[in-house]
C-alpha cells in the first residue's frame, strides 16, 4: 500500500509545473528509470507541436527532448540528488534544481530559434541511509555527574533532504546501564541533535564504562537506520565546567586568505583551579569541509585559515567549537560559530559559447548556411562571474568588425550568469567571406575589473545560390573541314562562386536537329569534340548552346553559345553545271561573237573556289572569258561550209593543289530565214483548162513550192491573193491543191488568172508569188489564142482580175493573134536573159557578201547599216530596203516583175531576222545565263543585211553575264533548260533552184 502512494506521488508530482517569466518549473523525484515523461513543452508553453524543432541545449546527459513534440525524458543515466553539483552543499531547506534550456526553431518560417528555460526540481526519495561518524562512539561522564546532566552525541548525517533525513535517535542500553542513561534529542537549527541523559548516580570504582547501542533513524517510508556502539567512560569527578563568553559566534573571513590568517578567537572560563580551570579548544561535530579549510588553537581558541578559501566554493561555514578543561574528570561546554566568507573579484567572468538549434558546434567551429536570414543566431553565449555584487556585474560585447551582436536569451538571467544569442546583423555570403572569427569579451565592474575572452569560428557553408557562368559568353572557332572523328574542337568552361557539389558541374549540349549527331561534349570537363568529319560545302558555320549545371540542390545553369567556323580545304574539282554544252548559233555571226556561255562552281572557298577556264585544243576558233564563262568565237560562221564545232573546256582551281575538271561543249550553227520560197510548179506561162461542167470540189492544178532554208523557214503556207472575184476557187494553205468551190456558169467561162502567195513561217516571214491561168471551156481549139490570152495576162498589172471576162473574146482575141505571138515571143527571149544576169549577180554576191573574220562595222555589238542590194534590187542609196506592201500595193504593176518573182524566186523586201523554231536538245542559254555579276550585258543588234548576204544571228543575252564553278568530274550535270536559240541543223538547202 505504501509503494503504491508513493508512485501516484510521483505522477502527481511530475506532472504538475509552474511557469514563471519565461521559465518553466517542473518536479521529479530522483532515481527514476530511463524514458519517464517530465512534461511537455509543446502542450504546456502553448507551442505548435509540428513544425518545429526542439533541441536540448542544457541539461545532458540527465534529459533528452523529442524534437517534434518537446516531450522532455529522464535518461540511461539516472538523476541522483545527492550527486548533483548544484545539490551537494545546499543548506538545510533548500530545494535542489536541475536546469535545461531548450531551443525551438521554427522549420516553416525558418525563423532564428527561441530559448526556453527551466528548471526541475528534483525531489528527494529516501535512497541514504543515516551514518555515524564511527562505529564505536565514546563519551566521558565524571563519577559525581548530577542525575539530568546532558552530554553530546555525535551526530549521524543522512545525505537525503530533511523529511528523508535523521528523524530521531533510539538508544538501548543493557540491564545494568538502563537505569542509569538515557536519550534526549534536542531541536537546534532545525536539526537533531542527539544527547545522553544521566539518570543514577555513577561509580567508577565499581563500574568504569558501559556499552551502549545509538541508532539513527531516518523519515522515509520506508525508514532506513543504522547503529553504533555507544561506549560512556566514568571519569573522577570536576566541579565546574568550561563557560563561552558568547553562546554564539559570528565572523566573516575574506576568501582567498592566506593560511594562518587569523579569523576570530573564541573564548571560555573555568572557575576551577590548576588543571580544572585549563580550557582546551577543539571544533566539536564539525563536518567536512570545516576541519579541511579550518584550525583552532587550543590553548587560544583562535580560529585560523587551514585550507584555500573559496566563497564560489563554499560561502558559509558553521560548527560547534567545545572547551574541555584538563582535570581528572574533565568537563566542557560548546558554543556555535558561523563563519561567512566574502567575496573578492578574484574570478574572471566565465565565457561560454556552446551551439543552438540547428546550428552545430564541432572542436570550437559553428557552421551557419549562408542563407539564413539575418538575426540567425550561431550560438548561445553564456557569460557568468563566480562572484557576487558588483564583482559579478558582466558587460559582454562582440569584439572587431564583423556582423554579428549579442541579443539576450532570456529575461530571467540573474546578475552573475547572463544568456545571449550570438546573431547575424546582415546576410552572409559564402562567395565574399567564407569564415569569420568572432571573439567575445566580458569584463566585469570588480575594482580592478577582471575580463575574459572566448572566440568562435564562424564557418559560412555554401548554398547554391549561383549560377555557373561561361566566359566568354560565346566561343567562336575556327575549324577545318575533313577532320577526324573525335578531334577535339574546343574547350567550354564555366565558373562557379559556390563551392563543394554547388560548384561541381555537368556540361550538355543543347543540340536541334540541325547538328544532332555532330558534336559531343565532355561532361565533366567542358571539351567539346567532332564526332564525325565535318563538310563546309555542306554547311560552313554551327552555332549551338551548351550548358553547365551545378550539382546542387536546387540546380542552376548557365548557358553559352558555340560558333564553330568550318574552315575550307580544296577538297572539291570544279564542276559544270551540265555534263555537256551544246549551243546553237546563227549563221554570219561576226568574230568575237558571243556564242554561249558556261556555268563552273566550286563548292570550296577562298582561293579554292577561284577557277580558271580555258578551251582545249586551242584552234584559235575560240575563246572563253574567265569571270563570266561567255564563249566567244574567233570567226564568223557559215553553216554550208561546217555546220557545228565540238571541243572541250578545262576548269582549273587555284587550291593547293589544284584540282580540275572537263566539259565537252559542242557549237551548231543555225540557218536563218535568208530565202524566199521558190514555186517549182506550175510556171506562170503554163495554163489548165477546166470543162465547165466540172462539179465542185474537183482537182484544179497543185501549186508546188520549195525553200532553200530549214525548219520552220522551210514550211509554207498556199493562200490565193488575187484573181478570184467570183470565189470559184480555193487552195489547201498545206499541200498548195487547188480545187474547184462551186459549180461555174456560162458567164464563167474564159480565162482565170489566180494570184497564189506561198508564204513561208519564218520570223519575219518571206513569201512569193506565182500566176496559175486556168482556162474554162469545152475544148481548146485554138492554142494560139489562149497562149495570146496568156500573154496579155502577164502584162496585166496583179490588182485587175482576169477571170473569165467577156472583153477577152475570142473576136477581139484574133485581130490581135499575131501582134500577141510575136510580141510574146520577143518577151520570153527578154526575160530569159534577164533572169540570167540576175542569178548570176546573186551568186556573185551571196559568196563575197560576208567574209569569216571581217568586221563590217567598227563597234562589234552596235546597229549596223543594212547593207545595199544587189543591181537592179536597190533603193535610193544610203536608205535601208522598204519592206513589201500589201497585195494591190507591194505586187509589181507590170508583168515583166511578177513574172521574174516565178522564174527568180528572189522577194525585193528586205530580210526580217524572226526567232527560229527550236530543238528540245539545247539548252536554255536565256535563263543560264542569269546571274549576279555586275559584268554588263552584251546586247546583239538586229541587222537588215542585203538579200544576198546572210544575216547575222539575233541573241539577247540576260543583263549579266556570270559563271562559277563547282564539279569534281570531266562530265557536269545542273539544268536542262534550253535555250530560245537553239535549233537542230536542218535539212540541207536545195541543190536545184528554179530557173
């Protein structure tokens, strides 16, 4: 039942705790087992219970606290009241208290951490069992004692608090000592103090000692005792005993005194004489540390120094001093002295430095992360003086400059022991200052003032709060082509104001898909390297970005840019555009004519890509011009004579070494519109007769044509230009067939002379004309008369129609048949010699009209004068030939000339250079020719050459005229454009021409 109380007195006790101006009060009784619950400070301060951190500061290794809950515990190591340095020496009624700090911190707004203090008190249980000073104990009592004469027992000492402390004494003494002692157990300073009692009379000469038991008892539940033997030796009688002049005596003793500095002096008389009346000193129950610090003098009774006084050790003494005098039966008396030991300044104030919250102290270093707030405290600073008074008042600073101050802890500090926060006054950065040394003075007002330092290093830890940097912030390099794979390019490096892993960083590429594949980086060193050999032709500059990430949490980047500049070697042959040139050109081209132009690249760069042309073999027919690729001919072109040129071009770099390649180029001359067409059939002297009943749609006569040219200036277009009033013909504008188009009546019959056109579709077109004389009749029975008829016709101008008119009879037709025939006869006879002289003129100037190498006028590409005709064809002099008129306008009025346009097939008009109709195998010299070159154009001027002449070709170039090369191979390849000019060689012109 008893064990039972006692445990609810624990709880009870436990669990009840004061709170007072910031300080915390709890109670526990001693000697509890590892793990009880002392209280908690999250319920009992008002606190949150998560969120925060709570950290014993003080108070190890008796407690520890949960760090969530603030729950403070007894530990392994048990609280031992009696043990504790606070409680040893504590006067009587005096509580003992076990002190703790804990900080809390405030993880959600990392705020700098508060300070609780407390207090436990440690309440005593009944764990000390009373001691006497000796097992045996001896008290003298003189034989002539009076009964009720009261003699002191030493005292038995109990290590536990009052209540658990020496309770009472109990004596048991044998058969023959009962009736003569006693116990009596007087109250003096709230202490015990245990005396024997005489109670019959004494006779040492019949007994001179008896053994006695003494037995302390404490006041616990349950009780703890022990014994001694208590010896009482019967003495000779005295018959006065020693008297104090004080009953008490007080005194004050400066600590630090020497030894052998005298205190005070204590002093009694006896009334006796010779050995009764000498008084011997001695310290009576004194406990340690009395008889250690102290002497007295035992003749004198003066109180001396012994040992080295320390008020901060022992502040107070107190003991019985005895004076016993020397006779046979010696008596004594005691008196109470109380000794205080005052303070000198003879402590330096105390200054210790020790972690807080989340801050750690390792051998004298606290690190503190550079991104605390300011006001972060570092440690807590507790400065004490083991003096009192004034000797104890502290003032602390913060010594130099740094940025940290003192802010007190708490508000219950006493006078002698103060508490600070050390705490930041600005943000710290790790990058500028990395460790400080704080040093911190007290000093305290003693006169003279004492002082003491202590020091801390302040280690500032990294946080990751920079970001890598690249410098520069772009890299540029250059780099040639055709490089191994893995050659390195470059080195990329960043810096990092961070240390440890915030400064350790991890290089990448940000590769697009334009170079994936192409580049890689070393990630821990920054090198970058070609992963495959680079082309410039392909592409001669890569910028990317590259980054570099710290290793820190969070993680920060810094980036830059990579410009790799791909250096050119000559690793490509120049190269045509096409695998091979054919160019189409007129016929009568001056020298030094445009003829074509080529198109060489070089992929490569710089001197690599400058190309040099030139023609192979050399036959001096022509040349080409480097800057523009225009080929240019040394002579003139006749294309009777050779109708196309082939030989090669050479393109030579300037690399080293050069490199080169070959195109085949082949020339054509083309045929121009230069002829007119010729009738072969029927000659404007020939007639058909067609029978009058001749039904529609049947064959007439075939007009039958040819044309020295080629292509599209050889084909011809048949058209009936006059001489069909009544439209009873019409021609097939093909195959020139000439049909009948509706049935003729009586008023038809006659002769029709119908004026045929053959035109041919060069640009611009040439034409000819021809008579076809159709007669209508029955029958012819008078050939003279229709070949009169004829006659006439040919004299008849073109614009009068002859078609079947009745004017014409036969009537009138005879009177006139023999003036006709002769003077048909004598007009063919003309005619045939007329023509000769012409053709022959023709001839004659159709091969010396234009001469290979002659230059007809100064300036090559300027309009030249149309040369004059030839005899007989020319106009008024220095003036160009007039075009041909319209039918009733252009035709000549007399018979003489239309009948020369049959026999000659030679037109008057002038020669009109129209574009040629073209073979889809050439190519597009008009566009190949575009470029960027400011070389100016050249600009072919049309001509109006003389019939007789062959006519230059008409070419406009493009407005510049400009080549580069590329190719690594004699066969180009590029466009298959064509050019307007070109134009197959023709069929050959006709052998035979119409006389």
């Amino acid at each position: 039942m008893g064990l039972t109380l006692q445990v609810v007195l624990f709880w009870l006790l436990a669990l009840h705790s004061d709170t007072v101006t910031g300080s915390t009060l709890y109670r526990v009784q001693e000697e509890q087992p590892p793990n009880t619950l002392i209280g908690s400070l999250a319920a009992d301060r008002g606190l949150p219970d998560s969120g925060h951190l709570y950290k014993l500061e003080v108070g190890a290794p008796y407690l520890r606290v949960d760090g969530k809950t603030g729950d403070i515990f007894t530990t392994e190591i048990p609280i031992d009241r009696e043990t504790l340095k606070d409680c040893r020496s504590l006067s009587k009624g005096k509580l003992c208290y076990l002190e703790f700090e804990v900080s809390v911190t405030d993880l959600i707004q990392n705020q700098s951490p508060r300070l609780i203090e407390g207090r436990i008190e440690v309440q005593d249980i009944n764990d000390n069992t009373p001691q006497f000073p000796s097992s045996v104990l001896t008290i003298s009592v003189p034989e002539n004692t009076i009964m009720g004469a009261l003699f002191s027992i030493p005292l038995a000492t109990d290590r536990d608090s009052e209540r658990n402390g020496v309770a009472e004494y109990v004596l048991t003494a044998g058969p023959d000592a009962a009736t003569l002692f006693g116990l009596q157990v007087a109250e003096d300073r709230g202490g015990k103090l245990p005396q024997l009692i005489v109670l019959g009379n004494l006779d040492r000469e019949f007994k001179d000692s008896y053994d006695l038991t003494i037995k302390a008892v404490d006041g616990g539940n349950p009780q703890r005792y022990s014994s001694a033997l208590l010896r009482v030796v019967v003495t000779d009688a005295n018959d006065n005993a020693p008297k104090f002049e004080k009953s008490t005596y007080e005194s004050e003793v400066s600590e630090n005194s020497p030894t052998g500095h005298s205190i005070l002096q204590v002093k009694a008389n006896d009334s006796d004489m010779g050995p009764n009346g000498e008084i011997e000193y001695t310290l009576h129950q004194a406990v340690d540390p009395v008889p250690r610090l102290l002497r007295i003098d035992h003749s004198t009774g003066v109180i001396s120094v012994k040992g080295s006084l320390d008020r901060e050790e022992i502040s107070s003494l107190s003991f019985y001093v005895m004076a016993k005098d020397k006779g046979p039966q010696p008596k004594s008396s005691k008196t109470f002295v109380t000794i205080e030991v005052t303070d000198q300044n003879d402590n330096a104030p105390a200054v210790e430095i020790r972690g807080i919250g989340l801050v750690t102290h390792s051998k004298g270093v606290a690190n503190i992360s550079e991104d605390m707030p300011v006001a972060t405290a570092v440690a807590l600073v507790q400065v004490s003086d083991k003096d009192e008074g004034e000797n104890a008042v502290v003032t602390c600073v913060v010594a130099g400059d740094v940025p940290f101050q003192l802010r007190p802890a708490s508000d219950s500090s006493s006078d002698n022991k103060r508490k600070y926060f050390l705490q930041t006054t600005t943000p710290l950065d790790f990058e500028r200052i990395r460790e400080y040394r704080v040093e911190i003075v007290a000093v305290d007002s003693g006169n003279p003032a004492l002082s003491s330092t202590n020091s801390l290093k302040v280690q500032v830890t990294d946080v990751n709060d920079n970001s890598p940097i690249f410098s520069p912030a772009v890299f540029e390099v250059d780099f040639a082509e055709e490089n191994q794979p893995g050659e390195k390019v470059l080195d990329v490096t960043a810096s990092d104001a961070d240390s440890g892993t915030n400064a350790e960083l991890f290089y990448n590429i940000l590769a697009d898909s334009s170079i994936k594949g192409l580049f890689e980086i070393d990630p821990n060193t920054g090198e970058v390297r070609a992963r495959s050999p680079l082309d410039r032709e392909h592409k001669e500059r890569y910028e990317f970005r590259v980054t570099a990430a710290d290793k820190g949490s969070p993680v920060h980047k810094g980036t830059a840019s990579v410009v790799i500049n791909v250096l050119d070697r000559n690793d490509n042959d120049p190269k045509f555009m096409l695998s091979g040139y054919s160019f189409s050109v007129l016929e009568n081209m001056p020298p030094l004519s445009p003829v074509g132009m080529v198109t060489v690249l070089d992929v490569d760069k710089g001197e690599n890509a400058r190309v040099h042309l030139s023609v192979e073999p050399d036959g001096g027919k022509f040349v080409v011009q480097n800057g523009t690729g225009t080929i240019l001919s040394s002579i003139s072109f006749d294309r009777e004579k050779d109708s196309s040129y082939t030989f090669r071009l050479k393109a030579v770099d300037e690399g080293e070494p050069p490199r080169s390649s070959y195109v085949g180029v082949t020339i054509n001359v083309l045929d121009e519109n230069d002829n007119d067409p010729v009738v072969t059939k029927p000659s404007n002297f020939s007639y058909k007769r067609l029978s009058p009943v001749s039904s529609p749609d049947s064959h007439v006569e075939i007009v039958e044509a040819e044309d020295l040219d080629s292509g599209p200036n050889a084909e011809l277009v048949f058209s009936i230009a006059g001489g069909n009033p009544h439209q009873l013909f019409r021609i097939s504008p093909t195959s020139g067939e000439i049909t009948l188009a509706k049935e003729m009546t009586r008023k038809h019959g006659g002769l029709h002379r119908l004026v045929v056109r053959v035109t041919d579709r060069g640009k611009p077109p040439r034409h000819t004309t021809a008579l076809v004389h159709i007669y209508v009749n029955e029958t012819i029975s008078n050939v003279s008369l229709v070949e009169a008829l004829i006659g006439h016709s040919l004299y008849t101008p073109l614009d009068r129609d002859i078609a079947g008119d009745p004017d014409n009879g036969f009537a009138a037709q005879r009177s006139n048949i023999l003036f006709g025939s002769l003077a048909g006869v004598a007009g063919v006879v003309l005619l045939i010699l007329v023509v000769v002289f012409i053709r022959h003129r023709i001839q004659k100037e159709t091969k010396s009209g234009y001469q290979a190498g002659k230059k007809e006028t100064k300036d090559l590409y300027a309009s030249k004068q149309a040369p004059k005709n030839a005899k007989g064809k020319r106009g008024r002099k220095g003036k160009p030939q007039k075009s041909p008129k319209p039918l009733g306008e252009e035709e000549e009025v007399s018979l003489q000339k239309s009948l020369k346009f049959n026999l000659d097939g030679i037109n008057d008009s002038p020669r009109i250079h129209l574009p040629l109709t073209y073979s889809p195998g050439s190519p597009d010299i008009g566009r190949h020719y575009r470029s960027n070159s400011p070389l100016p154009s050249i600009q072919l001027q049309a001509q109006s050459p003389s019939a007789s002449q062959k006519h230059q070709a008409v070419q406009d170039l493009p407005a510049a005229n400009t080549f580069v090369g590329t190719g690594t191979d004699d066969n180009s390849t590029g466009s298959d454009q064509y050019s307007d000019y070109s134009y197959k060689t023709s069929q050959p012109k006709y052998n035979n021409k119409q006389g």
